[in-house]
C-alpha cells in the first residue's frame, strides 16, 4: 500500500519566501554582499544609515532561489542570478545604481585590528619611530617580521618604514600579534558586494571592480577636450558661448590695432604703441648725432679715392712724401749711359727722361713734379763732368 509522503514546512519559511518575492518584484536592484568578518554593531549602522534607500535582509540561500524561480517570468534573468549565491551573505534591495551602491558601502566601512588568516586588503607598514614597548622577548617578533630596531631611552624604536604585508598576503600569527601590540588596525571592515542584479542584467564580482579616482580623471579630460573643440569651431552652447564671444571680441581688437583703426576700445592702445615708436626713434637719432660727434670731422660725402687729396691737401706738401718711391727709375738707368763715343751735349738730353716721367704719377697742375728731377741731376753733375774730362784728355792725345 502506497503512502503519501507530506512535508511540513514551517511557517516563517513561507513569510520568508513571500516576503523575497515581493522585494523581487518591487526593487529593480538586487545586491549580494559578503558577510564573513562583519559585525553585527557594524551591521546594525549600515542599516540606519540605508534607511529609506534600500532594504537589508539575511535569508537562507535555498529560500531565495525558490523565491527567484516564482518571480523568473517577471525577471528576467534573475534565477539565474540567485544560482550564484554561496556562504553567508546579505540581501540588499534598492533603487540605487549598483556602483553607487558600492560607493556608499566603501565609505563606511571602518579599520580593525587584523587576525591571523585575514587577507591584506592593502599595504601594511611599520613606520619609523618609537612604539612606546619596553625592551624583552618582544625584540625577538619585530626580528622575525624582519624589521630593524633599536633600544633608545629605556623604548624599543623601529629604525626606519617597514613594509611587512602587501595587497592580498595572509597575515601570520606572529604579524597579527604584534601588530595588535602595536595598536595597529590594518584591515578593512565592512560590507562588500560581491554579485548583483540591474534591471535583467547579471553583474559578477570583476564588474563591479572600479576604480573611481580613475574613472574621474578621465571624465574630466574627455570633458576638457570636448570643451575645447566645442570652443575651437564655434559651436555656440550655454558653456561655450562666453569663451566663443571673448575670442572674437580679443580677435576684433587685434585686428583694429594692426590697421591703426581707432575706436573707443583701442584708442589708448594705439597712442601708447605711437608713443613707443616716437621713442625709439628719437633714441636712435639721438645715438646717431653722439656718435657722429665722437667721430669729430665733418660729415662729407663719399669721393673717389684719387679726388681726395687734390680736396684734403695743398699739392705743395704732398711732392716730397709722396714722390720719392716713384722717382727710382732714374737711379737704375745710369748703367744705360754709353762708352766714351757719346758726346756730352748728347747726355743733357738723357737726364730729361725723369722730368717726363714725373707727370705720369702726378698731374701736370701740380708745379713740384719739375723740381724733383733737379735734386738728383745736381747730384750726378760731377760724375758727368769728370767722363767729359776724360773724354776731353783721350781727344788731346
């Protein structure tokens, strides 16, 4: 005989499921957060302070999946997001964007001592300095974290920063007692949201993973460049349109001033560039006239050179410096002269040749070039004199 098998569940098993169906199918936003190493008095403070915003509730996982499954044709997708509930967790109902969720939930979570086991949610360092512990077996668990001390004034000191964790190390026994002595509170408490729903979209853990000082700077700077080609091709917008006016208007009195066209704006522009230029120019003139006058000769105009000493100079002073280089024609000529045959009076004539030349090196207004070829005939004078005598004596005999 066949038997019936009836299963009795408890009653606040069916409000439970109830009341999940109904946060279901009235909030848009499901969240799952983590609840290992949080406190209750935390807890009961995320609560107060989401008041209003979201509602807080802890169930069972099997219960929320049978909740899910009942509310599967009005939302979409969400028993698939329930498969992926595991451990401890807190069910957070709201109409806040998850990310925003997940911001406020990061300002409030508070720093705890660290245990042995927990994982580093960021660096952990020993700073420098006095740690106000008394020297003894202490010494030997700052050796074994390997961090540098020393014994100063009855204290144990720490000689210099010490990184003893990074980012996801497990902290020791050892690390975690003796940063509890220290006073030290290393670790992050509070809740995290480990899985959430939005609107028939399933967010896993390495979606909701951001960083938001990141994602601010690069807001800004897509904001600033928009900005600016907004402003580059005048395309007129609330924000743009004072930028826009200011370039023009800078751009028109540029303009104004390059053509010296006076108006009300760039009338004190242009006097003040005019007056500049006036003052230049009078320093330069000024600079010229003392230059000028350093020179101490009076400003004649450029004249061939062969003019200026007809212009400068009497032609009187000028035949005994300049002339005595251009008379050496005579004195080479002398080996010229002939054997006795040559008559004397057929000599005078030789003597000629310089006074001839003389008015090629110099004009023939010029009355010295005659005299110069006086000097040196007086001088070879007795030397002629002497050959006609000995002309004269070979005749007699």
């Amino acid at each position: 005989m066949l038997t019936r098998q009836v299963t009795h569940v408890a009653p606040w098993k069916k409000e439970m499921l109830q009341r999940l169906a109904e946060l279901i199918e009235k909030h848009p936003v499901v969240a799952i957060a983590d609840l290992q190493k949080v406190r209750s008095s935390q807890l009961q403070e995320i609560r107060k302070k989401l008041r209003g915003q979201a509602e807080v509730l802890v169930a069972k996982n099997t219960i929320f999946k049978k909740a899910a499954d009942t509310m599967a044709e009005k939302k979409p997708h969400i028993n698939e997001f329930a498969d992926g509930l595991a451990g401890s967790s807190l069910l957070l109902f709201t109409g806040m964007n998850p990310y925003a969720l997940i911001v406020f939930l990061n300002k409030n979570k508070v720093r705890v001592p660290a245990k042995a086991g927990d994982i580093a949610t960021s660096e952990i360092m020993i700073p420098a300095g006095n740690t106000g512990l008394q020297p003894g077996p202490v010494i030997s668990e700052f050796g074994e974290v390997k961090v540098q001390t020393r014994i100063e004034s009855g204290s144990i000191y720490v000689a210099r920063d010490t990184i003893v964790a990074s980012v996801s190390d497990t902290i020791s026994a050892k690390l975690a007692s003796l940063l509890s002595k220290l006073g030290m509170k290393p670790m992050e408490a509070g809740l995290s949201i480990v899985r959430a729903f939005d609107g028939g979209m399933v967010l896993k853990l390495e979606d909701l993973v951001f960083d938001l000082e990141s994602y601010k700077s690069n807001l800004a700077e897509a904001c600033r460049g928009a900005f600016a080609l907004a402003v580059e091709t005048e395309y007129v917008q609330p924000e743009t349109a004072p930028m826009i006016i200011g370039n023009a208007y800078r751009e028109a009195i540029y303009l104004a001033n390059e053509v010296e066209f006076p108006t009300s704006e760039n009338i004190e522009d242009l006097v003040k560039q005019a007056y500049s230029e006036m003052r230049l120019l009078a320093d330069a003139a000024g600079q010229i006239n003392s230059e000028a006058a350093a020179l101490e000769e009076p400003i004649v105009p450029t004249v061939a050179p062969e003019q200026k000493p007809a212009e400068v100079k009497p032609p009187e002073a000028k035949p005994p410096e300049a002339k005595p280089p251009e008379q050496k024609p005579p004195t080479a000529k002398p080996p010229e002269v002939k054997p006795p045959e040559a008559k004397p009076v057929e000599a005078k004539p030789k003597e000629k040749p310089p006074a001839a030349k003389a008015p090629e090196a110099k004009p023939p207004e010029k009355a010295p070039a005659p005299k110069a070829p006086e000097k040196k005939a007086a001088v070879k004078k007795p030397v002629e004199k002497k050959r006609q005598e000995k002309v004269e004596k070979k005749g007699k005999r």
